[in-house]
C-alpha cells in the first residue's frame, strides 16, 4: 500500500471520528433541551392541577362548613 493512499486513509478516518464527535454532541445537547422543555411543561400541568385541586378542597370544605351551620 501507497503512502499516499494510507495519508489518505488516516485522513478519512480522522475526518469520520470528528464528524462522529460533533454529531453526538449536537444529539446529546439537542436531548437536553427537549428534556428541560418537557420537564418545564410537566411543572407547568403539575402546578395547574394543584391549585385546581387546592380550590374545589376549598369549596368542599366551605360547603361543608356552611352545611353544618345550617343544621345546627
């Protein structure tokens, strides 16, 4: 084998190895960002359906309230 065709091998492989880097480190951060966008919607929703919840305990508890006054 040639010395020019083994420059040119190493070349390619180089050239793959770093094209290969760059790729998983543009997968990995762009998994990042999707991973923090749905752990933000998620918190989001979380958060909504608490106070949601907190609210009807509210009115629950109210109704309760005014249920027991009413039959004292």
């Amino acid at each position: 084998m040639g010395y020019v065709m083994r420059v040119r091998l190493a070349s390619f492989f180089a050239g793959a190895a770093t094209a290969s880097f760059a790729g998983l480190y543009i997968l990995h951060k762009d998994y990042k960002v999707a991973h923090q966008s749905f752990s933000k919607q998620m918190n989001d929703l979380h958060n909504s359906l608490e106070s949601r919840i907190s609210a009807l305990e509210k009115l629950k508890q109210t109704e309760t309230s005014e249920q027991v006054e009413a039959s004292e």
